[in-house]
C-alpha cells in the first residue's frame, strides 16, 4: 500500500506513519543527551562567574569538582520519564551521554579555574576527582536501574 493510500477501514495510512515517525525523533530528541547539553550549559554559566579569576570563585569551583557530577548524573536516569525508548537502549545512551558530558562539563569548571601561580599545576586533579565520583554513581544509578528492571520484568 502506498504512503497516503486509504486502508481498508476507509482512514489515511499516513497518520499513523507520521506519528510513528514523530515518535521516534522525539525519543532522539528528548533524552539524556538533551539533558547533558542543558547541564552543559550550566556548567558554562558557573565557569563563566569566576571571569576574572578570583580566590572565592575558584574556591566554588573547587566544589563543583565533586558537587556537580554528585547532581547531574543521577538526575540524567529521570529521562526515563520523558522518553519512550526502550529500557536496555536507553540506559545505554544515558551511560554514553553521561560520560562524554560529564567530561565535557568538568573540563569547563576546571578551566576556569586560575591561581596564577604554581598551584595551577595540581588543577587537573581535581578533574580526576569528578569523573570518579561520576563513574562511581553512574554505576551505583546502573545497578539500582537493572534490579529495577529485572524486578518489573515479571509485571
């Protein structure tokens, strides 16, 4: 049958195609790497507030070392109420997307940092810090996300 063609109930087959369709794009759209653009964007306008450097921003941005991932990964996993994705595919793309924009968030946080000094050089530990802290809470957010899956599987 082609698209736009009636079916046999009388009604257009290309309704039901496009909504389809529209689906589809807007499970892509609307998930975790939405999500990590917008946190993204948060982490710029916190880097952007230590311009120039000062003793009190860096200091603040210190903390977002550990306080951002600790915040922006487990809020990544509420995609699973806005998209219509499967369950395995989608932890997945949120596992994905966390760990490229968790990366791409901290590495803006520590480089606005700047003492002006040789303290400088030990910056990038505090890099380190952050992406483990957010690799140990997305995997502690993957095994609390798969007891709940396999516990629903019988539902």
């Amino acid at each position: 049958m082609r698209a736009g063609s009636l079916n046999a109930g009388g009604t257009s087959s290309m309704g039901s195609h496009s909504s389809i369709m529209a689906s589809r794009i807007s499970a892509l759209l609307i998930g975790p790497e939405l999500y990590w653009v917008f946190a993204y964007v948060v982490a710029y306008l916190l880097a952007a507030r230590n311009s120039p450097p000062t003793p009190a921003g860096n200091a603040f941005l210190e903390r977002m070392w550990w306080l951002f991932p600790l915040l922006a990964v487990p809020f990544s996993y509420l995609t699973y109420l806005v998209s219509n994705s499967g369950r395995w595919g989608l932890l997945f793309r949120i596992n994905a997307a966390a760990a490229v924009g968790l990366t791409f968030c901290l590495v803006r946080l520590t480089n606005a940092i700047d003492y002006r000094d040789s303290r400088n050089s030990g910056v990038f530990g505090g890099f380190v810090i952050g992406i483990g802290v957010g690799v140990m809470l997305l995997a502690v957010c993957d095994i609390v996300t798969a007891v709940r899956f396999w516990m629903t599987r019988s539902q």
